[in-house]
C-alpha cells in the first residue's frame, strides 16, 4: 500500500537525516532496512544518503557500496563519483579507474569531480604497478570534457604528475594553467623534489608569490631526505621566522635531519618544540624521535620517548630493540621483545635483526643462531641479506670460523662482498691463514681485487708467525710469573 504523500516525503528526509548522521555500517543496514520495508531504496535522496555513507565514511564498507552500485540499473554520474571517490581513498586504488572506464562504455559523461577523484587514485598508485591508463590518456580526458577553465582540475594534474616525479609533465600543466594558485605553485615543488631536482625546486619555492606548509614541508623533506640536514633546519628556522606553523609532518623532516646530523642539542630543542605546539600525537613523530636519540647515544631520552607513549606500532617496539641493542643493553632488547609478543604484535625482520644483534654483543651464539635457524619456521619470515651478515659477525666474533664459512657457502640468495669481508677480518683477528686463503679465494671470484685482499692475507699470515713465534720462545714459567 502507497503511502501518502506528505507521509513520504516525511519519511524520506527523515531516512536520508539518519543515514547522513548515522555512525557506523550497523545502524546504517538498520536505516537500509527500513527503507526496503518502505519501498523508498531506491528513491535518489535517500539512496543517495546511504550509498555516500558506505563509500566514503571512515566507518563505511566499500564491498557495501559495491554491492549497492552492482543493483543500480542505470547510475548516474553522482553515484559514479561517490564510488570512484572511495576507491580513490582504499588500498584498491585500481578499481577506480576501472569504474571510470566502465563509466565511459556506459555513455555516462564524467565531470570535473569525477577526474580529479580519478587523478588522486592514480597519484596514490606504485609506480611499477601496470598502467591501466596512461598519463596523457587522462590528460586528455581533462582537456576533452572542457575542464581546462576548473583550476582544481588542473592541480590535481600537476600534483599527480607531481607525486609520479614527472616534473617536465607537472610544469607543462602549470604553463597551461591561466590562473595559478599556492596549491598549483606547491605541486610544481613536489614535482622537482620527487625528480630528485632540489635546486630546481628551491628556484620554484623562492618565486612562489606566497607559501602554504605543504610547500615548506615540501623542501625540507626534500633537503632532510637528500641528507643536506644543515639547510633543512635552516630552512625551518625561515619557516618559523615566516610565521608559518609546522605540522607534524614538517616535524618529521625536522626529526630526521637532526638525526643524520647526530645534533643531539637542537634535536632536545626540537622535542620541546613539539611537545609546547601539541604536535607529538603523531606515532610516526614519537618513533622518529626514538631514533633520533638513539642515534645520538642518548638511550635515556629515548625510554622516556618510549615510556611516554600512549600508542605503539611495530616500528616503535623494533626502534627501542634495535636502541637497546646497539647500545650493549641486551638484555633490555629481550625483555622488550617478550612485552611486545605479549602485546599481541607479531616481529617482523627487523625485529629478528636487532635481536640478532642483542645476541652478538651478549655473546649468545647458540641461542642468536637458534633464533636465526627459527626465523621461517616460528615467525615466517625469510632470512635478508642482513640477517646473514650479523650471524657471520656473531660466528666470526666467537672464532666460529668454519661454521661462518658453511653458512655463507649456503645462501640461497646472490653472494656479497662484505659477508665474505667480515669473515676475513675474523680471520685476522684469530690469525686462521688457511681459512683466511679459502675466504680470499671466494672475494678473488666475486671482486677481483688481488692487491687489496692478499695484502690483508699477508697481514693474517703475519701475525699469526708472530704469534706462533712468541708461543714457542715464552716459557711456560714466565707466563705464570705473574701469578
């Protein structure tokens, strides 16, 4: 039975009302429900409603949407863009541009939403993952829909082209942009930072008519990232003296370059900082600031860091492991690791590195290499070049030779160099000439370099003739004189 018509209408704003208000997929199913009941699903404004909840809502359910769009007959260009728009913000970043593509098929014309969503899907793609459309196809696009007047249109371009590190594309656009804006200025920067072109990027942040934090954070990531730390924290200061506020992502940059620098001073200035601005909510700031202490030596502060968080992700627990480690304090890195396993956070290969470590400065050689044995058994995790490198140190430390040389004879992965170094110069320090030949002998068919490894040879087999020189003209009462 229909019903009336001010009762529908009533019914109607009320259902879009609560599905624009609702909170999460389960009241929104109960809305959906409800709506069924009433034979008013499909009804646009109501529809509309709870399809843009599933799509894009940070509680939403994209499968949802998905399901809701597969049962339109004939969605229009509104319910393309609200699908395209959540696919753009997913980890399915490709199914936006298959949508676009099904839109194009469909004869549904798309609008300027509906390419830059597109632009900001394909910005967020790897850039080894298979163009399923080209850059200039949808530069194309944008130019044959007429959306060259819509200035947004044409900063997602840039930025796009930006975040693809193309900037000779990016500037291109910019030239063809009749009114620029901060934001178009800004990508340009992106562009020549992601190109690794840093002077001319600096060039184009000097001309900006003004400056927004995108762009300064922009060039100091670029400098921070290129390990020219001094001009980033000069950079910032000029930030700072501009007026402009920092975000935590700027802070980030901050971080690191103090790290590189190992500029313990300004990196306790630059905690303080963000501690007074309320900008240390952030779990990837608090993990960059334990290494930055724990890089600087100063494992304290790095504890306090630590202690002090609310939230911990795996880099915070493999960053104060491998802190721990590094800094001779094994036994804080395995008291760290079973806290983390009993917080329900499984290791990843880092975290079995920086035991590995722990295990090394210890002197635990049989439990380091039992844990090494374990790795793909117990965690899944497949043993790294690096992993191989520090149980050869910790065998090679021990005077574990021939079990190091075994083990680098049966790696499954492409012989280096410096493994078979490090063995070396464990055969220095316990005088083994013979094996010192065998490892000189691999290093000759890896890296020809006969002055260089024989002249290290000579040196093993020196010493170990003084060695053998003293034994034999020390009397044994002499040794003991002392005692």
């Amino acid at each position: 039975m229909a019903l009336p018509p001010n009762q529908k209408h009533s019914l109607v704003a009320a259902l879009a009302s609560m599905a624009e208000s609702c909170l999460s997929m389960r009241d929104l199913k109960q809305i959906h429900a409800r709506a069924i009941l009433s034979n008013l699903h499909r009804h646009p404004l109501v529809l509309g409603k709870i399809f843009r909840f599933a799509a894009v809502s940070p509680s939403g359910d994209l499968h949802y949407a998905d399901r809701l769009f597969s049962q339109m007959a004939e969605p229009n260009t509104f319910f393309y863009n609200i699908l395209i728009r959540g696919y753009s913000r997913s980890s399915w970043l490709s199914h936006s541009v298959h949508l676009f593509n099904q839109m194009r098929l469909n004869c549904v014309d798309p609008d300027e939403f509906t390419l830059t969503f597109l632009l900001k899907a394909r910005s967020r793609m790897k850039m080894d993952e298979p163009l399923t459309m080209a850059s200039d196809e949808i530069h194309g696009a944008v130019l044959k829909f007429g959306f060259y007047s819509q200035l947004f249109v044409y900063n997602a371009l840039i930025h796009y082209y930006a975040a693809r590190g193309e900037s000779s594309a990016a500037r291109r656009v910019f030239a063809e942009t009749s009114a620029v804006d901060v934001i178009s200025w800004s990508g340009l920067v992106v562009a020549h930072v992601r190109a690794g072109e840093l002077e001319y990027a600096r060039h184009m942040f000097d001309q900006m008519p003004e400056r927004d934090v995108v762009s300064w954070t922009t060039m100091i990531s670029g400098y921070s990232q290129a390990k020219h730390s001094r001009e980033a924290l000069h950079l910032f200061s000029e930030m700072l003296d501009a007026s402009m506020m920092p975000d935590e992502v700027t802070m980030l940059s901050v971080v690191s370059a103090c790290t590189n620098l190992g500029d313990l001073e300004t990196g306790i200035g630059i905690h303080q900082y963000i501690d007074e601005r309320g900008l240390g909510w952030m779990v990837s700031l608090q993990n960059a600031l334990i290494n930055m202490y724990s890089k600087c030596g100063c494992v304290d502060r790095a504890w306090q860091v630590f202690d002090n968080m609310n939230r911990k992700s795996l880099v915070t627990w493999n960053s104060m492991i491998s802190a721990s480690a590094n800094h001779g304090n094994p036994d804080d890195a395995f008291r760290l690791f079973e806290c983390m396993i009993s917080s329900g956070i499984s290791p990843d290969g880092f975290t079995l590195l920086a035991l590995l470590v722990a295990y090394t400065h210890k002197g635990l050689v049989d439990e380091g290499y039992r844990l090494f044995e374990s790795m793909q058994r117990d965690h899944g995790i497949e043993a790294r070049i690096e992993h191989y490198g520090c149980v050869v140190d910790m065998l090679g430390k021990a005077g574990r030779l021939d079990e190091a040389y075994k083990l680098l004879t049966s790696i499954p992965l492409p012989s280096n160099c410096v493994l078979w170094e490090t063995l070396l110069a464990a055969c220095k320090v316990y005088g083994n000439v013979n094996m010192g030949e065998r490892v000189v002998k691999r290093l000759q068919e890896l890296k020809p370099d006969g002055g260089k490894y024989y002249a290290i040879l000579r040196e093993i087999s020196d010493a170990a003739a003084g060695r053998k020189e003293l034994e034999q003209t020390t009397p044994v009462n002499d040794v003991n004189s002392g005692l």
